[in-house]
C-alpha cells in the first residue's frame, strides 16, 4: 500500500511529506470557492514529488458549471488525478445520483487525458449511490485500518483517519504504478 493525504485551505502549504507517494488537494468547492493555498500546496507536493490529485466538493445543482469551474481551477498536469467529493454540505444537502455521474463524465470530457474518480464516505457508498459509478476510481473513506474499507467494491484510495488530518492509502503495488495509472 502507497501511503498520501489529502489537504485543504485548513492545512499547512508545507505540509510533512516523508513516506508519502501522493497528495490530494481540495482545490474548488461549488462555483464560487477557491482554495487560498492551491498554488502553494501543489508546488510542494509537485517539488516533493508526489503524485498528485485536485478536488471539487459538489453542490447540488448547476453541475455543468461546477465542472468547468473546477477544471479552471485545478492545476492541468499530465498524470493529475481529478476527483469530485460527494457528501452532504454543510446545510445538509447533497447532490444526486445523477448530478453526481453528470460531473464526473462532464470532467472527464474536458480533462479527457487525466484520471477522474469519485471519492465518498461507507455511508453514500452503501446507503446514498444507486449508480455505483465512479469514474476511473473510487476513493472511499471509511475509518477502520489502512486498506481495509468495509465495502465489496474495487477501491483504489482508502481515507481511513483524519487524526492528525485526513491519511489514505492506495491500492497500488508502487508508487511507479501509481503514475503508470494516473499517467
């Protein structure tokens, strides 16, 4: 298992990156919402050359302009990882099935040549998702021990804490084949 994090205008610029082999990067959020330290935070992870990967929350509603809001936005690097983060806002909404799948394939046709995965938590994955689509890949959080989320789905990322901040795992067999996926 690769180990990363993923990190948002909360943390540091110059977060720790020792035994890390990727960073994911809250980079947008609905359609007015940019993280202040995208720039600082891709150029360390990109400087400690960690794979690296950009994300959008999802609001419900005007998913097309989300999309191209987000990929305005996020840094356009040959073997970046693009993901949206589908959950319950803050007001306790969540976008749908549809809106979810709509985004994913709306980013996909305008960042055609990097990845694009779906990160959710156990419970939209189980409860929520009727589609059990997610794109190139699903990032699943579930916190129990690194790599061992608690669905039946193929995962290639597993957030499995937040202490101290948000750690994943990746279902990669080296940080080579990481890239070779990504790239």
């Amino acid at each position: 298992m690769l180990h990363g994090i993923d990190v948002s205008a909360y943390q540091s610029a110059t977060y720790g990156t020792d035994g890390l082999s990727f960073v994911f990067i809250k980079a947008t959020e609905g359609r007015s919402y940019v993280n202040s330290r995208l720039s600082a935070q891709t150029k360390h992870g990109r400087d400690a050359g960690l794979v690296v990967g950009f994300y959008h929350f999802l609001w419900p509603g005007n998913v097309t302009a989300q999309a191209e809001y987000f990929v305005s936005h996020a840094p356009e690097k040959a073997g970046d990882i693009l993901a949206v983060d589908w959950e319950r806002t803050a007001e306790g909404t969540h976008a749908t099935n549809a809106e979810k799948d709509q985004f994913i394939r709306k980013v996909k046709a305008l960042r055609p040549h990097n990845r694009v995965i779906l990160y959710t938590n156990r419970d939209f994955w189980l409860n929520v998702d009727t589609t059990s689509y997610a794109g190139d890949g699903l990032w699943i959080a579930d916190y129990v021990s690194a790599g061992h989320p608690r669905i039946k789905a193929r995962w290639r990322f597993h957030q499995y804490t937040d202490e101290p901040h948000d750690q994943n795992v990746a279902d990669f067999a080296s940080k080579t084949a990481l890239k070779d996926w990504a790239g």
